[in-house]
C-alpha cells in the first residue's frame, strides 16, 4: 500500500481584505523625452539610409539598431507595477519582481531604491528631482507663513501635493503597500530577476556590426 504527501495548498487571500487595482509608476517626462528622441533618431537614419552613399546607410542602420533600444530602455522601458501581492521594478536592463513579503525597504534619497533579500535595485521609474523638493519646500514653507494647518502635515504621507515631491509621495505609497500586505498571513518571500535580452541583443549586435563596419573602411 503506497501513500504519497498532498502538495501544500496555495495562501489564499483574506476574504476580509478589500480589493485594490494595480497600481503603475513611471516618469513622464522620461517617456515625452524618449519619444521625441526615438522620432530624431529614426527621421536622421532613414534620410542617411535612403539618402547617403557608400558604407553610410549601412552606418546608419548599425546606429539606428544600437541607439533606438537603449533610448527605449531608459526612457520608455522603465515602470513600477504594485498589485495586492507583489511588486515589479521594470528597470533598463532587468526587471524585478517581488512578493510584499520579500521588500525589506524602499528609500528616496538621491535615487529612489529598493531594498530585497539584503540586496538594493535602483527603481528608474520613480526619478528624484531635487529641483521638485525645492519647489515643495517652498510651497510648504508659504502654506505655514499662510496659517494653513495643512503644512505641518506636509512631510507626512497623505501630505497636500504641493508640499511634497512626486518621487517622495511614490516611495510613501509604495511602503504603505508593503506594510499593508507583506505581514498577511501566508505570504511568501519570493523575489525573480530577470535580464532584458530584447534590449541588450539588439544594442550589443548594433555595437558589433558598427565597428565592423568602421574596421573595414
């Protein structure tokens, strides 16, 4: 008589807990800037593809096929994904993605970083602008001179818009996330990192086919 062991079942979520959709993070002007970019770049290599003579068209497709995915990558690629039960960090060149359980901490400094399994990721998505602390700093310190109740709040999360940085009120959330769901029970630590090869490959074959090009005269 043979017995075997019923695999453990999956967490579910408590039924108690209400419902949020998923949230998502990214820079607009980043995403206005790679686009206007893309749009320079590819009008100037296809007047040298169909205009240039010799080794330039060939040039200007090795360029084009090494420039048009690193200025996606770093303009258009990078987005933050918060669900109820994990988080994705959609960065340049690699993407992770981790159960709340598993985020240790988030941090806006200089740049915004997240803390997973003792390791830090930028978070690219979410830039910081000291030029944006400075306006907010500034709107705070008019709401008090104001008299408003409002601007003792303002360091705080939940804080008036115009008091705090974008990239600040982001990091707020996000932790707010990660405390509200990492401690549900049956949570797991899970966290997965992976390499953007539709980047890297084509960027990486671009470079290659560039210099040969330029060996051969």
């Amino acid at each position: 008589m043979t017995s075997s062991e019923n695999p453990a079942p999956e967490p579910q979520p408590d039924p108690g807990q209400p419902k949020y959709a998923e949230r998502s993070y990214r820079s607009s002007a980043g995403v206005a800037g790679g686009v206007i970019m893309l749009a320079i770049t590819l009008w100037l290599g296809v007047d040298a593809i169909v205009r240039g003579t010799g080794n330039t068209p060939w040039l200007a497709l090795a360029l084009m096929l090494l420039i048009v995915p690193l200025v996606v990558a770093f303009t258009l690629r990078p987005v933050v994904r918060a669900g109820d039960d994990r988080l994705l960090v959609r960065n340049p060149f690699r993407t992770v993605t981790a159960s709340w359980a598993a985020v240790e901490g988030l941090r806006s400094g200089y740049s915004t970083e997240l803390f997973v399994e003792g390791k830090k990721y930028q978070v690219w998505a979410v830039p910081v602008s000291m030029r944006a602390r400075k306006r907010a700093a500034r709107a705070k310190t008019r709401a008090a001179a104001a008299g408003d109740p409002g601007a003792t709040l303002a360091s705080r999360p939940g804080a008036p818009e115009t008091t705090r940085a974008w990239s600040d009120r982001v990091v707020d959330e996000l932790r707010e996330l990660a405390e509200r769901h990492g401690g549900r029970e049956g949570a797991r630590s899970e966290v997965t990192v992976r390499w953007a090869y539709e980047v890297i490959a084509p960027a990486v074959a671009g470079a290659v086919v560039m210099i040969v090009l330029l060996a051969i005269g």
